[in-house]
C-alpha cells in the first residue's frame, strides 16, 4: 500500500461523514471546506492551486488538533484523470457522503466579444469537469443508497443576458444536469442540491463585478449552504432574497429583456 | 497532506457495492468479487498490489462488527467457492472449500452419522469465515474452538506462497491462521475431523434461575455431566433481579438410545419449521417484533418469558433436534432486522471465574442504569486454547445484543468505554467476529504486547505489502482509530 493517510475507522458507535470538496482553494469552497470540517467532516480538497489547498488544510487541521482535510491537486479539466482520482479519494477516505461541487470559472467579456478561448474555458469547468465529476459521485451514492450531491450554479443560470452569455448557459446548463441528477437519484435515496448564489465576495466576483449591492462573504453563503445540506434541500438561492428577485427577473418577457443591457 | 502522483487506473465502477456488517450497524462502499478458483484470487492480489488497494476477505458476512469490511478498498467474497472436495463417511473426515457453509456440512455428513463437534450459533456462516473466527458452540469449554477439529488446511498467503498446514506442520501458522479474521491469508481447503453421533436428537434439560448468581453458579457445575449449557440472562428488570434466565443444558444420546436413528438424522427431521405454531410464518416475524425493540417493550417480552421459563417451562426434559439447539439464531429469519435502522452491536466478553461475576454484575447494572441495557444476554463457559489471537479463557462469557440508534449513540460510546475498562481490569478478553467497539491499545491491553508483535512479525511474513486489511484490522491493529 502506498502511504495512505490515517482516516479514522467507522464503528457502529463513531462515524464521520466524509465531503469531497472540487475547487476547494478560495472563496466558497475554502468557506465550506471550513465549515464541513468544523461540523466534524472530513474533507477532501480539491483545486488546482496546491499551495492554497495545503494552507487550508493546514489551518482546518490545526484547528482541530487531527488531520480532517486531505489535499488532492486537480484541474478539473483533466477529465481522464477523474475517475481514478474519486477512486483514490475513495480509497483514502473509505467512503464518501457529500460531494460538492463549486469550481468555476468567468472571464469578464466585453459587450460585443466572442472569444472562444474564454467561452469554451468557462464551459469547461463550469459545466464539463461538473458532468465528470458527478457522475462519479452519482454512481456511487446510487449503489449506496445514500449520499448528497451539491451543486454551485448562479443567479446567472436563470437567464440569458448580454453579459456573458458562455457564463450564464454554462451555469444553466449545469442547473439543468443537477435537476436531471435529481430525478435520477432521489428515489435511490441521494439528496441532489443546487444552489445559486448572488453577489459573494469572491475573486471571481472582484474581477467580474459591475453591480454590487447585497454583497456577501463566502463564509456567509458557506453557513447557507450547510444549513440546506443539513435539511436536505432541492435548490436555495444565498442570500435568500435573490429568489424573489429572480422570480421577477424570470418572467421579464422576452420583448423587454432584449432591450435591456444588464 | 498531500496524495496525489499514486494516480491508479481505475478498477471498473461496476464492481462498486454497498456492503453491510451483519448488526447493519455499518455500511461502506467497496469493489466487490466472488472468485471461483484459487488463480483468480492470484489474480485480484496482483491487481490489488499494482492499483495500491488493500483486500478485505469476507465470506457469509456475518460478523458482528466491522470484521468482513474494508471501506474504499476491494472485498474478496469467497461463498462461490464452496465444492466439498472429500467426505468419508468411515472416518468422519471432510475437506471442502472454504465458502461452504455450515448448513451444507452438516446436510451432508448428518444422516452418516457425523456432527461437528463444534457449531457456531447459526448456519449461516463459511467454514473459511468460522476458521479465520475460530468460533465456538455452546460446548467451548469441552469442546474447545473450532480450529482444534482441523486437521489440516491450504492457504494462500499473499506474499504468493501456497502452504499447507496442520497442528504438526507449520504450526506457528496453523495457530495464527485460525482466529486471524482472514488478515494473514486465504483458506483454499480445509480439512475437519467430524464427530460420531447416535442420534439426530439432543437430550436437553431447561430450567429457570432467579439471578445473574444463580445463572453463573448452575452454569459451572453444569459443565461435568453435559455435553452443552447455554444460559440466557434477562437484562431488563431492576434490583437483584437482574441477571435472572433460563438455563439449557443438553447431552448426545448414546448408542441405542434412539429406537430409530436414521429417522431422526434425515435432514427433513433437523430442518427447522418456516411457521410459529403452524399458523405464523417465521419469515416476518421480525416486523413484528420491531416495533416492540424499545426498553420498555423488552422489558415486557422478556418479563413474559421469564414467568413462562419459571412456571411451565421450569426443569423440563424434552428431546430437540440438533439443528434445532445448536442454531437458535436461526429460529427467527432476519431477527437482526428487528432492531431498526441503527442496527445492533453484539458486546461480548470473556472472563476468568474469579472475577467474572462482580464485573458481570457490575456492567449488567452500569447499563441499566445508563438507560441502555442489553436486549439479550447469553452466557456460556470456555476453556483456554493455544491459537495466536485467542479469545478464550478458563470462565464465562457474555454476550449481550446492544441496540444502536442515532439519538443513544453517544451514551452508548461512553458506557462501551467503561465496559471495556471493566473487562480489562478483571482480566478478560474479547472476541473479534462480534466486536466493533476496541481500540487497538485495548486490543495490545489483553492478547498482551508480545502476542500483538508476534502477529505483527507474522504479517509481515506473510503479507509484505499489507495487502490484507479490513476495517476491524485497522481499528485494532494501527492507530488509524477515533477512540484514542
């Protein structure tokens, strides 16, 4: 056996739920990866980024005086490589509760810009390494019978708008997978979660941002999102007003929409 | 921490399944084969050392605890394995493979003439999971375990050497094997040595006592003049009650004793029925009694069956099947089921006559105080042996069925770990088929350090790369535990 890291055992009287966290190493993910961990998860980190990975890691660990976050480098873009890394994952960890999905990607684009180096980059981690990445998950809670799977789309995937059109299909598209996953794997007793977030504080909300009110902390929306994990939610919009906006936002026909440049 | 660089290729997805501990307290994913030759467990060893997994050996799954599981990793499943390879009916000498079954022995040595000397609780079990157990009967301290009728078996080690051993031959193998749970190789055959029998009767005695002292003092002086004794030991009631059962004990019949021995050794005779009183079927029987699987309900059932014990059922003689006594587990299908989705653990321990019965007093009172008391306490005597990891000692053992549920998880962690204290200081010793709950110093505490470095020298022999894990070798044997 190669050097397999100590993972607590189960017993019937300790067990400990176990997250793989993909894109783990800034904003929401870290938050979450926080959070799980604090709620007694062990996680697995995933990312790009491994020196970020690691001092998080590192922080969770030390906070909690045992090792409870595992470092995996990963682009999910190397899709070949992702169903022997959830098996590693799995080897490591012995079994996998939740897996989350956050990592994305989005390319400020000029009003009149198609450039596909940028679209097809956002599809790619937004949407393709997401598809990878859950059915993995997918498989194995479905044999299981248990398990939850939580998406991070965007209010962006509601609507089609003249920002950034490769962004908004691509969260759309992953809401749309997460949906179709959800009437897979409900009646196998897996929770298929979905959540949009509005304005949080992240990089990539930094580089993006053109409108910010309502702004909120990754920890904030990270403390949401667990609290719809832990009730098992379908879909939650964080903060919680972005779905009364984007109710509105929805029905705004068609006619006055394309007229509209927000 | 970083794991990365290991990349392995992947084994196919289809393998994965979800496999449970027989308490259904426990539950993991794991890449699941049914082998049915040796070369292809060759094969899955290789396959295993170059993708960096570890095997876990299982065979009818019914371990208590976390023994036939290895969580993440690939589970060789050998119940398709189960030819019996030789019988003669002459000696009484079988070699089979090691998933059959205990049910298929002694449906085909029975109406020979020829019993194991020792049987396990039910049938249900492979003799490749009774021998890496070394179980026991409700006869341990006459008897012995299981491994002292095998006269020979073939292993396969994982370093890749095939051997063959016996109570002469590699014998510091033999008596590591055998009580091993299946972490230092794979039984290919086995050979036992089945015992003479005149009928397929019992002749068993039952009679009630009124507390734990009693049960333990009738349990001892019973042991000259039978051939088994089991006592069940009400958990339940208050006070100096507690502690008060039933009490079996049974004996072979001699020769000439049945008028017609053929009759009663056909296995249409020993198969159990499938309906309660001809009326109820036996199948859902569980479903019934779950809803009452609560302290109070228990308590009632239990009350019941004492009363019943003590008035019509008290110093009865009466003549049972063999598989009748021996497999009294089996008597209701999927009892396990019963206790509800939290499942149960199975707390058994071993203890030295002297101490046995204040520390027995002493946990069956802590738990009942707690809130938390067994469902169903069984005690039987035993008698040492010389296998590596033993569990027996020259006094009692008891076996008390704990259910676990979400909302009592964390009371029962505390009291296990006082249990646990209890039995180290009195001197005892625990069983690895039933237990879930030792940490690995617990563990060094009572097989003793240098019996713990013995069996780690031999894994080393005989596993260089560790290839054998499941999740009990973790737990008790590395650090990898929680309940530091």
């Amino acid at each position: 056996m190669s050097a397999t890291p100590s993972v607590p055992v189960d017993t019937p009287l300790l067990t400990r739920p176990r997250a793989v966290i993909v894109g783990a190493s800034s904003g929401i993910g870290a938050a979450l990866a926080h959070k799980l961990a604090q709620e007694g998860y062990l996680v697995a980190l995933l990312a790009r980024n491994q020196d970020n990975l690691e001092s998080i890691a590192q922080q969770i660990n030390h906070t909690a005086g045992e090792t409870q976050a595992f470092v995996y480098p990963h682009d999910v873009t190397d899709y070949d490589l992702i169903p022997s890394l959830f098996q590693t994952i799995l080897r490591d960890l012995k079994k996998i509760d939740a897996l989350v999905y956050v990592s994305g990607a989005q390319f400020p684009v000029g009003i009149s810009e198609f450039e596909f180096e940028k679209d097809r980059n956002m599809l790619e981690v937004n949407l393709l390494g997401a598809v990878a990445w859950l059915g993995q998950a997918a498989v194995l809670f479905e044999r299981m019978g248990v398990g939850q799977i939580v998406g991070i789309s965007s209010v962006a995937a509601d609507r089609g708008r003249v920002g950034n059109p490769a962004y908004n299909s691509s969260k759309a598209g992953l809401s749309t997978y997460l949906e179709a996953l959800r009437n897979r794997l409900t009646r196998h007793g897996v929770n298929v979660l979905t959540v949009k977030p509005g304005f949080v504080d992240t990089k990539l909300f930094r580089e993006n941002a053109k409108a910010s009110f309502g702004v909120i902390s990754p920890e904030k929306a990270a403390n949401a999102i667990w609290r719809a994990m832990r009730k098992r939610k379908q879909q939650i919009y964080t903060p919680g007003w972005w779905r009364w906006m984007m109710l509105v936002i929805r029905h705004v026909p068609s006619i006055i929409f394309r007229r509209l440049s927000f | 921490m970083t794991l990365n660089g290991d990349a392995v290729i992947p084994l196919p997805t289809d393998r994965l399944a979800r496999l449970e501990n027989f308490g259904h307290s426990l539950s993991g994913p794991a890449y699941l084969y049914r082998p049915t030759e040796i070369e292809q467990i060759e094969e899955l060893f290789e396959i295993a050392r170059r993708h960096g997994f570890s095997i876990g050996l299982r065979g009818a799954g019914r371990s208590y605890g976390d023994a036939a599981l290895n969580n993440g990793g690939v589970v060789l499943d050998l119940q398709r394995m189960h030819r019996i390879l030789d019988w003669n009916p002459q000696t009484g000498i079988i070699k089979v493979d090691p998933g059959v079954t205990i049910e298929q022995l002694w449906m085909h040595t029975l109406e020979d003439g020829w019993w194991s000397p020792v049987m396990p609780g039910t049938m249900a079990p492979t003799l490749g999971g009774c021998l890496a157990s070394n179980v026991h009967g409700k006869n341990n301290w006459k008897a012995g375990p299981f491994g002292e009728y095998v006269l020979e078996f073939s292993a396969l080690l994982p370093n890749g050497e095939h051997v063959v051993c016996s109570p002469t031959k590699n014998t510091e193998l033999f008596f590591g094997l055998i009580g091993c749970m299946g972490i230092l190789g794979v039984f290919t055959s086995i050979t036992l040595q089945m015992k003479r029998i005149y009928s397929g009767n019992l002749d068993v005695f039952a009679w009630a006592e009124p507390n734990l002292k009693h049960i333990l003092d009738a349990v001892d002086s019973g042991k000259e003049d039978n051939d088994y004794i089991v006592g069940w030991v009400d958990c339940t009631p208050r006070g100096s009650r507690i502690g008060r059962g039933q009490l079996h004990t049974a004996n072979y019949l001699a020769p000439g004793d049945d008028p017609s021995p053929l009759q009663s050794l056909r296995s249409e005779s020993q198969i159990l029925p499938d309906t309660i009183l001809g009326l109820v079927p036996k199948a859902i029987v569980w479903r019934f009694m779950r809803p009452a699987m609560n302290n109070m309900g228990v308590w009632a059932g239990n009350t019941a069956k004492y009363l019943a014990n003590r008035t019509i059922g008290h110093k009865k003689r009466y003549l049972q099947s063999l598989v009748a006594f021996n497999f009294l587990l089996d008597y209701v299908p999927n009892w396990e089921r019963a206790y509800g989705s939290g499942g149960l653990i199975q707390y058994q321990s071993f203890l030295p006559i002297a101490t046995a019965y204040d520390a027995y007093n002493e946990m069956l009172k802590l738990s009942k105080r707690r809130g938390l008391p067994s469902y169903l306490g069984v005690v039987k005597r035993h008698r040492p042996d010389k296998f590596l990891l033993s569990h027996a000692v020259d006094g009692f053992s008891l076996a008390l069925d704990i259910k676990v549920s979400k909302r009592k998880r964390p009371g029962l962690r505390k009291l296990i770990r006082e249990l646990n204290k209890i039995v180290l200081q009195a001197g005892g010793r625990f069983y690895f088929a039933k237990d879930s709950t030792l940490t690995a110093q617990e563990v060094s505490e009572y097989l003793g350090e240098e019996t713990v470095n013995n069996f780690k020298a031999l894994k080393a022999r005989c596993d260089p790369h560790n290839l054998l894990q499941t999740d009990l070798f973790r737990r008790c044997f590395t650090s990898s535990n929680s309940e530091q």
